[in-house]
C-alpha cells in the first residue's frame, strides 16, 4: 500500500468510527471537523491520480524515445515520428480530464542521444477550493542510439484459462489486457531483434504452447484463441516456461543478434503468471512455489496477478513474485488492465537504453 492509499484508508476509518458514536460531543466535533477531513482526503486522491498519471506518462515518453532513436538516420522525417507515435498510441488511458500537452524531441547526433519530454495536466477534484484547478506534470526520457539502443528481453506468458474464467467475461479481460502488452512490446521491437516470447495457456493441464521465438507474432494470435473451461494446476505452466527462461538458453540466443555484435548486454528474464483460482490438488501450490523459488534465484523477474482470485491463489501468487512490487491483486477486469498495462510498461523500461 502506498502512501496515499494509507491516507486515504484512514481518513475513511475515522469518519466510519465517529459516524457509529452517537455522543453529542463526538457529534459536534465530527461536524466540525467534517470539512477538512474532506478536503485531505480529496487531496490524497488527487496526488494519487496525479502519481498513476506520472507513471503511464513516463511509459509513453519511454517508448516515444526508443521510437525516435530507432528513426534517427532518417534526418528528414524522424522529427515526426514521437508525434505520429502519440497519436496511434494516446487511447484516453490517462485518466477523464488529463490534457496532454507539448511534445519535445531533440536529436543530438554528437553525442548520439535524443532526449524527449511531454507535460500533461492533470484535474484536481478537491484541491480547486484552494484555487488549484490542475496539476502539471513533466517527463523527460533519454535513450542512446549509438550502437544498439536497447537491451535484450526474454518474456513468457503462464495465463490460467479454467472454467471460471468464463465469468464476467474474464477470459476476454485477459485477451485484452495480454495483446495489449505484446503490442507495446511490438511497437518498442518493430524489427524484432530485441525481443523474444513464448507463451503457454493452462487448465488442468497445459492447453496451448508457443516456445520462445523472436518478436510476438506467433504469440498474439494464440492468445486471440484463449477459451475457458476445465480446472486449475499451475505447476505444468510455470515448469514450460521456466524451462525455456532458466539458464542460458536465452542469453545463446540473444547473442547471435547482429545489434549486440562487439558490444555487451544484460539479459532480461520475466514471466508474467496469472490465475483466477485456487489449484485443484494442493500440491501444485507446494511444487509450483518450489519452481518459483528455483526461477527467481536464477535471476528472473517473476510479475504475477491475481485476477479476482481467493486467498490460496492469491498465497501462491504472492509467493512466486519476485517482490512485493511485482504482485498485483486485481479485484475487477480494469485492475487486471491497469496491472498488465504497468507490467508492460516496467518491461519496456528493462528493454530501453535510458540514459537517464
């Protein structure tokens, strides 16, 4: 929990707990105290919005810098590319209000680096009583282009499909919010030099296999093709994909790229793990937990989400993150959005050459 939700959470505590005292001086110090108790809260809300904000901002600045870098040969038209990148990508993710203001793309071929920057404003919905109707927020990024402009990525996939996946339209959330990944990966990897991803889907048992290859074409129709139905047992997942991660299958694979030719990198290694559900047999929680445990000390970055999940599928998912910033507990098909959305943008930070 962050800072403003803790806020947030105790402020609502408070008016809840005087709200149940029917003494009088409780009651005229409650109603006293009524209005700026608001306002903080308001504040909290609109510093948390204002913080959401600031993190997909920093995404697309990100990418836009990569995009950029990737065009800077071409001295006639590269200064259009950030532009036309924010126009195919800005969707309203930022928030009902949010304004997006100037773009800035600056190419210094001395030194081999564009640097790129872009404000926002951000509406307050408290914070106008003191006269504050929006907060600004600006965003630089700083990407190399000499050599190669980006560092090597290794994804896999581990997505539940059981039976209760069918409800609210949940298998549908996950085809969304998975290709939506794929595709900001795509966009930062257009020659698909950078990127590799496999993908598996599971139920009582793996259903559809993609082993890690270049790029994500050969992932994404798989996952147009997700259905629910069957139980759940997450260790044959999580064992495939572990298998293609660990070691240095990848790392071989990565190094016989041209763009790494003479050069050094850093390989990075992530699976994104999901479920809805509790494992049917409690011993795949047990030996799924181990192989976590084996993944994580082999260096990759395990994200997992709990889509809507009960306590023991959210225990297992818990434990096989790699830290607590890396587990997200979705409660409704926009959490699930907005964590895959977040992990997509973390890992398109690891493949970016950011200078700062």
């Amino acid at each position: 929990m962050n800072t403003h939700e803790f806020f947030d959470t105790r402020c609502l505590h408070l008016i809840s707990r005087w709200l149940k005292d029917k003494s009088g001086n409780v009651a005229m110090m409650f109603g006293l105290s009524i209005v700026p108790i608001m306002i903080a809260m308001g504040v909290g809300i609109d510093l948390s919005h204002q913080s959401r904000v600031q993190q997909k901002l920093a995404g697309t600045v990100d990418a836009i810098a990569l995009a950029s870098a990737h065009s800077h040969k071409d001295t006639q038209n590269r200064m259009d590319v950030g532009q036309k990148f924010l126009d195919a990508n800005l969707s309203g993710d930022y928030g009902p209000g949010v304004q997006v203001g100037s773009l800035n793309v600056d190419f210094d071929d001395a030194a081999e680096i564009v640097t790129v920057s872009m404000d926002v404003q951000v509406p307050t919905l408290m914070m106008g009583i003191a006269g504050i109707h929006h907060l600004n927020i600006t965003t630089n990024s700083k990407v190399s282009y000499e050599g190669h402009i980006a560092e090597p990525v290794s994804l896999g996939l581990v997505l539940d499909v059981s039976g209760s996946m069918r409800w609210n339209g949940k298998i549908n959330t996950l085809k969304t919010a998975a290709t939506r990944l794929l595709d900001k990966l795509a966009a930062a990897d257009p020659d698909d030099v950078y990127v590799r991803t496999g993908l598996v889907s599971y139920s009582t048992g793996l259903r559809d296999v993609r082993t890690m290859n270049w790029g994500s074409d050969h992932t994404r129709p798989v996952v147009q093709a997700l259905f629910a139905s069957g139980g759940t047992a997450s260790t044959p997942g999580v064992s495939a994909v572990g298998g293609w991660l660990q070691g240095n299958n990848e790392q071989a694979h990565h190094e016989q790229q041209e763009v790494h030719e003479g050069e050094e990198f850093e390989l990075h290694r992530f699976m994104i793990f999901m479920t809805d559900g509790d494992n049917n047999r409690r011993t795949d929680d047990r030996i799924t937990k181990n192989h976590c445990d084996r993944l994580k000390r082999d260096g990759i970055e395990i994200f997992s989400v709990a889509f809507e999940a009960p306590s023991r599928g959210r225990d297992l998912l818990e434990h096989c993150a790699s830290s607590d910033a890396h587990y997200f507990d979705a409660q409704d098909s926009a959490e699930f959005l907005a964590a895959f959305d977040e992990i997509g943008d973390r890992i398109e930070s690891a493949l970016l050459r950011i200078v700062e």
